[in-house]
C-alpha cells in the first residue's frame, strides 16, 4: 500500500509508486507496541520494549556490522559520533559543500568548524582528491557523506585519514545496503550514521543510527545518546555527558516491518537503475550519475542525473523539471550547495565559537571556490527513489519524455 503520483485522467500515463509503502505488518507492529503497554525501549540491562533491541542487532546484522545504537533521528547520530570521536571545540571537520545541512550543522552543533570540499563531477560526492588541500593543523575529522547512496572512494578517503591522523564519520543517511569493494558502507570509517526520516529509503518517519565494529567506542556512543549512562549499570548513575537521542518503540516496530522489505527493494532498486542508465545515457545530452568505481550495490535514496543545455535548447533545469512534472514524472529537490546557505554566509552560527579559519562565509562563499557542484547544481535532476520501484515500461516512459523534450 502506498500514496502514488497523480495521474489519473491523463491517457498513456504510468502511475508511479508513491512513499512510504506500508501494508497490514507495519499496522499491526505499531498497535502491539500499544497494547504492551512497553512505549520506550528501556534500560539495557532490564529492557523494557523489545523493538529498540531487536532492531538494533537487525540492522546491525543488514549493514554487516558490530554494533547499532539506534537514536532519534541522523542529525544526533552524526553529532553524538563527532563528539565521541572527539571533535569539539577549535576542530575543523570536512564535510562536502553537496549534503543536506545536517552534515555540517552537526559539526556546529559540536562547537567544530564545517569546511566544505567540492564534490566529484562524475559521481557527485566529496571529491577525495582535494582532501589533503583542506587538511590543516586544526582538522579532526572527515565526514563522508555517500550522497544519493553513492559510496564516498572511501579506500583513498581512509588511507589520507590515517595518514594524518583523523576520525571519519560516514553518512550513510542516503546509502543503506550501499557495498564499496567488498564492505557495506558505514563499516569503513570509525562510524557509519543513518537517518530514517520519512523520505528514506527505510524510513519510520523519523529515526537515526549508528553502526561501528568497536566494543568501546559503542558504549560512548550509547552513553552519548542516553543521558551518560553504561550499560548494565545502575539506571540513576551518569557517567559522563549525554542527551536523549533515544529512539522510541512506535519507530523501532515500523522500521523492523521496513526492513524485512527493504532487501527485495534495494534489489529491484540496482536493477531498475541500471536499467534506466542505459536508456538515459544513450540520449544525447543526458550524464546519469555514476556509481564510484568500486561500488557493488547502491542505496538510490536518489537517482540524479545531469542534462546538458546547449543539447535541450538551452533550458533551465527548472523547465527541465516543469516539462517531467508535466509527464507525471516525479522530480525532487536537489541540496543546494551549502556555501550559498544563509547560515553559512554569515559567520555567526554559535556563541563563542571562533570561524574566522574557515573556508565559506562572506567573499568566500563565492560560487567560483566551488565550482564543480556550482555547475552540478545548476543542471542536475533528481528523481525520488521510489522511482525505481517501478515496472520497466514506466522506465521506459520517462526515458521517451526525456528524449522528447
Ligand atoms: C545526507 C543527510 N545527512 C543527515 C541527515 C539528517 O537526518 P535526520 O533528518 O534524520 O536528522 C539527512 C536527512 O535528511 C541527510 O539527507
């Protein structure tokens, strides 16, 4: 069950699939956390609910690794794994200038300085290459955001990392199930962190995790997000500094019943995209974007593309977007660049903290610093992953709308 596109009325129009898709499961899981009476998941030791846990090893277990800690959305998981890794106050944390803002405000949140890496012209992500130009006495982190759930090269990423000595966060909100030569995404960094807000490709409306493959780095992550606690130890005893970023049952149900169908999903999602890549690429004027080399599955929270407007009678991509959304075709947003965010114009985020080292704000957030995904930007279309849980005829029917316009 799903909402779908409109297009009723309108002859020769595939519907598209909508989101979320839910069925009886998904209900049923929900009114059983309801009816326990169990609303929360408890203290580790005594558990209350059982849905947290449970969740926690299952997709541990999907992404391959030691340990989950499931919280409240994935802004708190990139903030709680900054400040566990010990990004803090006077850091610098490269993160991409292409990502939704919780990538970087995360870093603000941590009292660190976000400085923005152009991105990849091919492949749409952090651009490893100009890592080590960014690299100064102050850079504590990286944050490697696969973006569209396209793996970040996170072979090259981790080897500038440990040669100068940095933590690296992945963002894996876009790339659950994404696999990199070998390991799914969120295993190659000190933490990966996942955010199953409701346009996720597995979503509970809200939601956040962290995986990571160290026994003790998961206890700080956990004390992080539950007010300082240990596991296993009294409930009243905070050990250190922690918040609530806990999730609650409700979301860890709907997202146990999401997971059982998200394997056959991710599934139909790598065949109905490459799939649709050999018909948009063989139109001329049209770049699909392409994996990392290196990838084996690919997450597909989106799938953009880039048109080229000297081959489309120079249109805009908002007209671009207008004539598919004509079509019935969905379109979404692309992340503006976070150098031209208001909140990076100015240079005043958080009280105290000193900015004046870092690479945007006023003149220097001038599109011509970043270049690449200044042009990605102005001529890339997205469209939603639910997209590619369609049949191949509807694949086809937006390769011909395209070659039309
Ligand atoms: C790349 C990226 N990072 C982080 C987040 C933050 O996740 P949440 O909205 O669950 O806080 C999002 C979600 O929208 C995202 O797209």
């Amino acid at each position: 069950m799903s909402k779908t596109s409109s297009g009723k009325g309108k002859e020769n129009r595939p519907e598209f699939p909508g989101w979320p898709i839910w069925d009886e499961e998904d209900i049923e899981s929900v009114s059983q956390v309801i009816r326990s009476g169990q609303w929360w998941a408890g203290a580790p030791a005594a558990h209350a609910g059982e849905n947290v846990w449970a969740l926690q090893e299952e997709f541990a277990a999907f992404q391959e690794s030691r340990h989950c800690i499931a919280v409240a959305n994935g802004t708190a998981a990139i903030e709680v794994s900054l400040t566990a890794l010990g990004a803090g106050l006077g850091d610098e944390v490269i993160v991409p200038d292409y990502t939704f803002v919780a990538s970087a405000s995360a870093v603000i949140a941590a009292n660190a300085v976000p400085i923005f890496c152009d991105i990849d012209p091919r492949t749409f992500v952090m651009d490893v290459s100009r890592l080590e130009t960014l690299i100064s006495d102050r850079t504590r982190a990286i944050v490697a955001v696969h973006l569209g759930g396209n793996p970040v090269d996170m072979e090259h990423l981790c080897s500038v990392a440990e040669k100068h000595g940095l933590a690296v966060i992945e963002d894996c909100s876009h790339a659950q199930g994404s696999r990199f030569k070998g390991k799914r995404v969120g295993n190659w960094g000190d933490a990966g962190t996942f955010s199953f807000q409701a346009s996720k490709i597995l979503t509970a409306g809200e939601g956040g995790a962290i995986v990571c493959n160290d026994d003790e780095l998961a206890a700080r992550f956990y004390g992080l997000s539950d007010c300082g606690r240990h596991i296993g130890e009294y409930f009243y005893e905070h050990y250190g500094y922690g918040g609530n970023y806990r999730m609650s049952e409700f979301n860890a149900a709907v997202l146990r019943a999401q997971l059982r169908r998200f394997p056959e999903q991710h599934r139909l999602r790598n065949a109905n995209a490459r799939y649709l890549t050999g018909k948009l690429n063989a139109i001329g004027g049209i770049r699909v974007m392409e994996p990392t080399p290196g990838t084996e599955e690919l997450g597909y929270y989106v799938y953009p593309f880039l048109f080229d407007p000297a081959e489309f009678s120079g249109i805009t991509g908002e007209e671009f977007r207008r004539r598919l959304t004509a079509a019935g075709i969905p379109t979404v947003d692309c992340y503006p660049p976070l150098h031209r965010l208001s909140c990076f114009r100015e240079r005043n985020l958080r009280k105290g903290i000193d900015y004046s080292r870092a690479n945007w704000g006023g003149p220097l957030s001038e599109d011509s610093r970043f270049p690449v995904v200044v042009d990605v930007y102005s001529r890339s279309i997205e469209l939603p992953h639910e997209v590619l849980l369609a049949q191949k005829r509807q694949l086809e029917y937006i390769a011909s709308v395209i070659r039309n316009i």
